[in-house]
C-alpha cells in the first residue's frame, strides 16, 4: 500500500471514529431522556459533567486519581516482573513446572477478589491490600504467556546453539529471551486492563463496604473509623 493510500485509510478511520464518537455522546445526553429513563438510572452527559466539574473543585478528585493510579502502576509493575521471572524459570526447568502447576493453577482459579479480606486483615484498610489484588490478577496473563513462549521455542535452534557451545546462559539471551518478547509483550497489554479493573472493583466494594458501615456503626465499635479511612482510600 502506498503512502498515498496509507494516509486516506488513516483519515477515513479518523473521521469514522470521531463519528462514532459524536453519536455515542448526543445519545448519551438525549437518549435517555426520549426512553423515558430516569436520570439516577441513565444520567445524561451534562449531569455527569457538571458532577465531574464539582468533584474536580471541591472533592480533591485530581488527588485521588492519583493515589488509583499509583496503585495500578505498583502492582502493574510488581506483578509483571515477578509473573515474567517465575514463568522464565518455570520454562527453563520442566520439574519446577511440574512441582508447582498445580499450586499455581489452584490460585489462578480462585478468584482474586476473594483474597481482599485476608489482605485487609494482615495489612489494614491501605493502599498495599489494593497493590496486592492487582498484583495477583497481572501475574498470571504475563506468567502463562512467558511460559509458553518459552516451551514452544524451535527447539532446532537451542540444539544448533549448543553445537556451536553455546552456555545456558546465552542460550536464554539469545533465543529464548527474544523469542518470547511477543507473548510477553501481550500478557502485559492484558495484564494493564485487568490491574485496572482489579483495583477499582476493590475500592468500589469496599469503599459501599465502609459507607455502609459509617452509615449504621455498631454500638462502642471502631468500625466507623477504620471504615471511614478505607472509604478515603
């Protein structure tokens, strides 16, 4: 394809998705309104940006934002150098796969939400039970995807390596560090999403959790302080 061409495809794609764009956002403020929805269910688009306005100026949403960001990104960043390094050695060492997959397959199953109690519980209404759900679901995508590129590596070129004397050491350096960039590179792009979802769904929960909790306290209980700072968090 030529630049030319190249160049027009890009701005039929730019000006289809602006359209799009453009429609979503005039359905999304007189949608509703035409269906007969209420606006608690389906608040149109100038509700929402009038409440964004407001907690922009008065509820310190920039830094809040923040503070979920850093988050994603600690557990993002922590979760994919330690799913890359166990699923490397997990491809370089067939008895530690077999050793450890079913204790791994055990916790990739489980869901990860489900660990945020025992987590508040040994670390308290903090940002570092959040860092850990997030954590364990960017783990997996980037351990099961490094694991597999390492074990479907030609297996012709690790042979002609060590014809040539090739250390273990190079062997990893050479081909089967590059050759698993792809797939790793994938699992990161999944594992970015799920950090996301995975710190949010938590706040969310347990911040209704401690509104709850602030809202009917019981009697001589410190609930409504620890639940008023998971609530900030």
């Amino acid at each position: 394809m030529s630049s030319d061409a190249r160049s027009a495809a890009m701005r039929k794609g730019t000006l289809a998705s602006v359209s799009l764009l453009v429609i979503f956002l005039a359905a999304w403020q007189w949608g509703p309104d035409l269906l007969g929805i209420p606006t608690f269910i389906v608040p149109p688009l100038s509700m929402v940006a009038r409440e964004f306005v407001h907690a922009w100026q008065f509820d310190h949403l920039l830094f809040h934002t923040a503070v979920t960001v850093g988050e994603v990104l600690a557990g993002f960043i922590l979760g994919s150098l330690l799913g890359a390094v166990i699923g490397y050695l997990l491809g370089m060492s067939p008895t530690a796969e077999f050793a450890l997959s079913p204790y791994i397959l055990a916790l990739q199953i489980a869901p990860k939400v489900a660990f945020a109690p025992l987590f508040i519980l040994w670390m308290g209404f903090t940002v570092y039970p959040k860092i850990l759900v997030a954590i364990l679901i960017v783990f997996f995508p980037v351990m099961v995807n490094v694991l597999t590129a390492v074990r479907t590596v030609d297996p012709d070129l690790i042979n002609l390596a060590r014809a040539f004397k090739a250390t273990r050491s190079q062997i990893f350096w050479k081909i089967e560090f590059p050759t698993s960039m792809p797939p790793m590179f994938a699992g990161l792009r999944i594992g970015a999403t799920l950090a996301v979802v995975g710190v949010v769904v938590f706040t969310l929960h347990y911040s209704v959790t401690a509104f709850k909790s602030l809202a009917d306290p019981e009697p001589g209980s410190t609930m409504s302080t620890t639940a008023g700072t998971s609530f900030t968090l």
